[in-house]
C-alpha cells in the first residue's frame, strides 16, 4: 500500500501553475455535471399541472422508419402531420397485425404550454403525466448529454492530473483536447433512441467508448503493457453497444472470442519482455517482407467468407430496409474485424505494424460511423488518426536504437 501511495505522489502535477489549472479545471467539470444532472431530472419529473384537449387530427405512418422482427419485445411507430408527430408502442403481436396508415391524434397542451398527442382522447392523469416526463426526457437529453460528458471529462482531466509525470505535454493536449471535442459534439448532435434504449444511454456509451479508446491508445504508443487494463473495459462497453444498437455482429463475435482473451494474453507477454533500461517500456519489433503478404491475403479471405456469411443471414439491424446499405456496412464490418484480428495479432507479438492496422481500422470505422450517423465517434477517429502518426514514429524510432538486440517474439 505504501509503495502505491508513493508512486501517487511522485506521479502528480508539480508545477504550481499548472496544478491550479487542473484543480480549477477539476471543480468546473464537477459542478458543471451536477447542474446539469440536477437541473435535467429536476425538468423530467416536474409536474404536468393541468391538461387542456385542444382539437384533433389525422396522422400518416412513417413507414420507413420501421424495421422490427420477432426478437424485439416493443415496436415505435412514429405517426406525423407537418412537423408534429406521435410515437406509439405496441407489442410485437400488435405491430404485426397493424395495417393501418393513418390515426386520429388527439392533441393536448399543459399549463406551461407544452404540446402532447395522444391516440385516445379520454386521458387519465397517468397517462398524461408519464407522456409528459418522456417527453421532458426528450426535450432535457442535451441537458443530460453535457452532464455525462462532463462527467467522462472530469475523469480524463483526473487522470492527467493523478499521472501527470508519466505522459507528455503532448500527450496531455492530445488526451484532453479529444474529450473536450466529444463533448462539444454530444451536446451538438445527440443519439436518438434504438430498440427501446433511450438516447441518453446511447450517447453515455460512445462517450466511454471515446475516453477508453484513446486512453488505451496512448498507452499503446506509450509501450505500455497496462494498455490491455483498459483494453478489456473497451471490449465490453463495445459489446454492449452492438447489442442495444443491434449491428455490427462481426465485430461483436470477434471481440467477444478474440480481443478480450488476446488482452489478456498479450498483458502477459509483454510483461515478460520489458526494455531492459525502462522497466516501464516493452521491447517492440516489425515485420519483414513476405509476413506483410500474408497477412493482407488473410484480411482479403477473412472479408469476402464472413461478409458473405453475414450478408446471408435474415439479422435485424438499425439501417431500416435500405438492403444495399445493410450489406455494405455488412462487408466493411468484416473488413474492419480481420484487419482488427490482424491487429491483435500485431501488437501480442509487439510489431510496429500494428499502427497501419489502426490506419486502415480507423478508416474503415470512420465510414461505417458517417453511414450510422454516429458523428460523435468521429472524434475518436480523428484521436486514432492524430496518435497512430505519434505511434509509429515513437516505435520506429525505439526500434532503430534497439537494431541490434535480439528481439523475440514470445
């Protein structure tokens, strides 16, 4: 215990100035989260007061917003007339079996002037009031979305602060100005809800996928083995959002049988080969030429067999009934997951490769998020291109200093 609280304290921020920056930075992100916690659940379960029936209208079924099977327990169907809508839920049961393209809309309004629409005109006092909270909700999520990023951001700014001595100024800037641009972009373009998952939720794990991305980038380019530490937390959180977004399969299934067990083998291999200098350094090596052929002619198989594979099956996803669009993203997942698989692979055996396997994965990732309208992990893109560049000049140049040391793979 005493030894981790030594290495606590030779760790932080000692330069005075610099320090009271962090801390100021500190309290801001704090309180900024509180408030703006505080002031969205404070709007969500205000009460409704009284409603008013004011007239009613008929609505016409966006049908094309819709793409639900078996394996979904509620269906949202949005009905719209101009630029207002309504969204009902039905049970699955119910939603096979509506055939309908219109629906009378009831329309009401609160004492604070806030609109409902009902498919029922006799309301009860329920009824209106959890209408109301969700549509509050709706209303409050970039209230919510700045909370939890401010949140994410408090975290990162923690840890540059915590571990100051053992990054960079440069890698402090780069940490830090990722987040600070993830959270300009959830306030900016928050997530709409998928398969009965609120938007909130959704927006909470991109974040989390951002901040625990970059991080174990860093470390990655830091040659650092406690990179898989976190490495494992990205697994999951990205587990979990193929799962509540209902895409991806690919990637799920590989993450799920090869980069969670691959973390934890590659945390001991390179526990084993630390620089003999820096105990904190990993001894690092690259490829040589006929190695790079046959790795790009596996990605080539790995993509044409399992986007075909995928492309066959009847899965639910969130494109809709664009077919060309499913299987595009279909293939380019693929790609992206035997590039990915590539990568493992790379970076157990410590191979400078593996940062033009994140060029390729960032690219590849980037397109299917402009397709999927996912603009917030864009900036964890931008994080992948930015740091591989800083990556792969700091690993050539260990790997020129260290020519000649024999270097092992295992």
């Amino acid at each position: 215990m005493k030894r981790i609280i030594d290495f606590f304290k030779s760790s932080k921020e000692s330069n005075k100035i610099v320090k009271w920056i962090e801390l100021t930075a500190l309290c801001i992100l704090c309180i900024c989260s509180i408030f703006s916690f505080y002031t969205g659940m404070t709007k969500i379960h205000s009460d409704a007061g009284k409603i008013t029936y004011l007239d009613s209208m008929e609505m016409t079924r966006e049908r094309d917003q819709e793409d639900y099977d078996e394996d979904y327990t509620v269906c949202d169907v949005t009905y719209r007339y101009k630029d207002q809508s309504m969204v009902i839920s039905y049970s699955y049961e119910d939603y096979i079996n509506l055939d309908r393209d219109t629906i009378t809309a009831y329309k009401f309004k609160t004492d604070n002037g806030t609109i409902l629409f009902f498919d029922h005109k006799d309301i009860s006092e329920k009824e209106a009031q959890e209408s109301y909270q969700q549509k509050m909700a709706n209303e409050s999520m970039a209230i919510f979305n700045l909370g939890t990023s401010t949140l994410i951001l408090f975290v990162s700014v923690l840890i540059m602060y915590l571990f100051s001595k053992q990054f960079t100024t440069y890698e402090k800037v780069w940490f830090l100005s990722i987040m600070v641009l993830a959270t300009i972009f959830s306030v900016i373009f928050p997530e709409e809800s998928a398969n009965g998952v609120n938007g909130i939720v959704i927006m909470l794990l991109y974040l989390l996928d951002t901040f625990l991305n970059i991080l174990c980038e860093l470390l990655i380019s830091k040659q650092s083995r406690y990179n898989f530490l976190v490495s494992v937390l990205v697994e999951i959180v990205e587990i979990v959002m193929c799962i509540v977004l209902m895409y991806r399969f690919a990637t799920m299934v590989t993450t799920l049988f090869f980069w969670l067990p691959i973390d934890i083998l590659s945390f001991i291999n390179w526990t084993k080969h630390k620089d003999d200098q820096e105990d904190q350094l990993t001894a690092v090596r690259c490829l040589k030429g006929y190695q790079e052929v046959l790795v790009i002619l596996a990605i080539i198989l790995w993509t044409v067999v399992v986007g075909y594979f995928l492309s066959g099956l009847d899965i639910a996803t969130d494109f809709y009934n664009n077919e060309t669009l499913e299987t595009a993203v279909i293939y380019i997942d693929a790609c992206a997951s035997a590039v990915g698989v590539a990568n493992g692979l790379f970076i157990f055996f410590r191979m400078r490769e593996q940062w033009i396997a994140w060029y390729i994965c960032a690219f590849l990732e980037s397109v299917i998020n402009i397709i999927s309208g996912q603009y917030v992990l864009l900036i964890l893109k931008l994080g992948y291109f930015t740091n591989t560049t800083y990556g792969y000049i700091k690993w050539s140049k260990y790997i020129k200093s260290h020519k000649e040391e024999k270097l092992t793979l295992f």
